[in-house]
C-alpha cells in the first residue's frame, strides 16, 4: 500500500531536491536528495542491502524537520 505523504518543506527553489515528506500515517519521515557517492556510503556502519542513502543541507533539517 502506498504511503499517503505530506510535503514538509524544501530549500530547492525549483521543487526539485532536497525535500522532506511525513508519512500522515505513521509521522515517519521521508528525505528526497542526492543520492551519497560510494565513497561516502564505504564509511558508514551495518548498511544493509535495501538502504540508500542521501545528502541534504542541514538548512533542510533546521527549517523542516518535526521538534517533537
């Protein structure tokens, strides 16, 4: 079943990337960015075969993310 999303904000200023979403069902959020180079993702931990990984400015977390 697809997720119902709600746009929490962006600082594209095209609507593009980067962006976060809610899921209104859960409240677990979304991120949509530039995926992360190898390079990067070679130093993270416990990565798992189904995750992906994206960049996005800390503006974006700042201005948008839930402070609950």
């Amino acid at each position: 079943m697809a997720r119902r999303l709600r746009m929490l904000g962006t600082t594209s200023d095209d609507n593009d990337c980067p962006t976060l979403y809610e899921d209104l069902d859960t409240g677990e959020i979304l991120v949509q960015g530039e995926r992360a180079e190898d390079e990067d993702v070679a130093q993270l931990r416990a990565v798992k075969p189904s995750e992906g990984f994206v960049v996005v400015p800390r503006e974006l977390l700042v201005r948008f993310a839930p402070k609950e």
